[in-house]
C-alpha cells in the first residue's frame, strides 16, 4: 500500500505541475508527447550532438559532437539558444560533458581509442572561445572486460555471457559533493573515480569503483554502462545500461569492486542513455531507441513520458526528439542533445539517415 500511495503522490505531482498536455495513458503514465521544443541547431558541419551540461550561474549550455567521420566540436550557447563559442576537437570524438561550478570548468570524455589517440579525460575554461587551450586531466585505465555474466531462465537454466576485451569507452561523469568525478566506462563495462579532480596533478590517478558485468552489454546499441546520476544522499550511483534497457544501481557504501554492489534499478527503457536527478526524487532517462523521455520514481518505475519524434523539418533537422542522448536540467527545464545517429547499414531505414541538420530540444517539466 505504501508504494501505491507513493506512486500515486508522484503522479499527481507531475500531472498537476506541468504547464504542458498532460494525459494519462492506458498504463497510467503521465504523457506530454508535444514537451520538446526547439533550442538550438547545430552550425553548419556540427553533426551528431551527444554530451551537455550547463552553466548554473548564466544558464550557458554546452554541447559537444560525437562523430567518427568529420572533426568534433564543443559548442558553447546562452541561455536563450544563441551561438556564443566553439572550439574544434578535430578527430577525438566527444561522449559525455560535465560543468564544475566550483572552479568554472566543462569536464570532456574524449574517445580517442576510436581515433588513435587514447581515450582521456579532459577540461576547458566555461568561456572558452575557439582558441582556448585544452587542459589534459586523466587517461583511461586499460582494465579490459569484466567477467562473465550468468543469467537464469525460467525453466532453471543458466545462460552465459562472455564479454570480449574491449576499448575505452568513458562516457557519461558525475560530480559529487566533495569534488571527485564518477566516470562510466561502456565498453569495459566500469565505473571510474577520480579523487577531488580539480586539484590533482595531470594525470590524475583514476581509481576503478566498479568492474561488473551487469555494467557491459551485448545488446544494441551496443554501448553499457553509459549515463549517471548519484543519489540526493550521495550512497547510490545510478547507471543506465542502453543496450541492456536498464537503470542500474551501484551501493556506493560497499568496497569498491564488491561482487554484490550493482544491482537492477529500472527495467525496460528502450536505449537507457543519458540520466538526470531531479525533483521529487525523480529520475529523467533519455530512452534513445523510443525518441522519448521518461520519469523514473524512488521505487524504479516510470511514471511519465516525455517528447516524441515528430519527422523532419524541410532543413533536414528533427522534430520533438529522435535519439535523445543526454539531458541536463537547468531551473525547471530539460535540455536534451538529439544525437539522430543512424546504427544499420542500410542507408535508407532509419529517420536518422533523412537528418542532414542537428538539434538541441528544451522541456518544461512538471513541478
């Protein structure tokens, strides 16, 4: 009875908050399928828009491209969507981004295993312009894949699943509130830290939190461990695996590397990617493979959905949301990177292959 009345209690809060078209569906979701709104629109020649995070103090939003077949950028906006600075990346593609507010800097995932350079860690200055000099943080440890995975069936069999030995994939990052950086790992399938981060010494020593195979994936898209988000008393790290559909929970009062530290939160988010805490104890998922957003309770079930993907403007950019990525919440709204990455070969069966313009989209949240 408790967790219906809770379940109740978050319903009503997002269903009377929302300046938006709320409904109910027949699950009893709380749904806005109309939330996404333009932001922005990539510059000419910025392709596939995936990490964000945002300024607290301006409301600047930053944005960075990850693209393995032109140069990468981290493009900077103001709080009203107008362009403010850029700055090339050339060939590194750029996952995961995150603001220290303490020390004015924009933390960058760089993938550079899939560039030849080495997959790192790195900051710039949050009014960087195209020149401003990239500072080097940490490189990613070479820890390789975890161990194999036994899932049960019902029938009382066990399957097996052995991962391969993967690059370094460092994705999504987390502040907490004493200053070290959390960093997932999607192909190592790993949870990294790295102690108060801003006043270590290039390289930073990074410590391996997490080496689970609840962290890895064999599903599509084939990316694992991939957005965070810890808990509002900082005990708990939350972890979507994309290619699994789910919200992990990683106990952060256990030794690191403890067998039985991660667990599943949420089950069934079509390409759980980027995650955000927010009020209410909420938890907003991007859900890359369904084009939406969607509210996750205390207790790991969704409880409203957000966006929808609603075609092709004639510039060739999308409508609503279409492979949303990561999110970043700013006061009471949600910016969202629409990565509209096309992942099949054939180039004709995907909304994402008719995408020739990339964009940013805002949502008003529920109180």
């Amino acid at each position: 009875m408790k967790k219906l009345l809770t379940g109740l209690i978050s319903l009503l809060f997002i269903s009377l908050g929302s300046g938006g078209t709320w409904a109910h569906d027949d699950k009893g979701f709380a749904v806005d399928r109309e939330a996404a709104q333009l932001f922005a629109t990539l510059p000419t020649g910025a392709r596939f828009p995936e990490g964000i995070t945002a300024n607290p103090r301006n409301g600047d939003i930053y944005v960075g491209t990850f693209d393995t077949g032109a140069p990468n950028k981290l493009i900077r906006y103001d709080r009203h969507g107008r362009l403010e600075a850029i700055r090339d990346f050339g060939g590194d593609p750029l996952l995961g981004l995150e603001f220290d507010a303490d020390n004015n800097k924009v933390y960058i995932t760089n993938v550079g295993d899939f560039s030849g350079t080495g997959s790192r860690i790195q900051r710039i200055a949050a009014n960087f312009d195209a020149g401003t000099a990239i500072e080097p943080v940490a490189d990613i440890p070479g820890i390789g894949a975890p161990g194999p995975r036994a899932v049960g069936n019902p029938d009382g069999s066990v399957d097996t699943i052995t991962f391969g030995d993967n690059a370094r994939v460092p994705n999504a990052m987390v502040f907490d509130s004493h200053g070290s950086l959390y960093i997932s790992d999607s192909f190592q399938g790993a949870i990294f830290r790295i102690d108060d981060v801003a006043h270590c010494h290039a390289p930073c020593f990074v410590a391996t939190v997490s080496h689970d195979p609840l962290l890895a994936t064999t599903g599509f898209p084939p990316f694992g461990a991939n957005g965070l988000a810890l808990s509002a008393d900082e005990k708990s790290l939350f972890i979507a695996n994309t290619g699994d559909d789910r919200v992990l929970k990683l106990d952060l009062t256990k030794p690191p590397l403890s067998d039985d530290a991660v667990g599943v939160f949420a089950e069934s988010i079509n390409g759980a990617d980027g995650i955000v805490a927010g009020r209410h104890g909420l938890l907003w998922v991007c859900a890359n493979q369904s084009d939406e957003i969607v509210g996750v309770d205390a207790h790991g079930k969704i409880v409203a959905r957000l966006g929808d993907f609603k075609g092709i403007r004639r510039d060739g950019s999308p409508r609503g949301l279409l492979f949303p990525a990561s999110p970043v919440i700013v006061g009471d709204e949600l910016f969202v990177t629409n990565l509209a990455l096309p992942l099949t070969p054939d180039p004709n069966d995907e909304q994402e292959d008719r995408v020739t313009r990339w964009t940013v989209s805002r949502i008003k949240l529920p109180h």
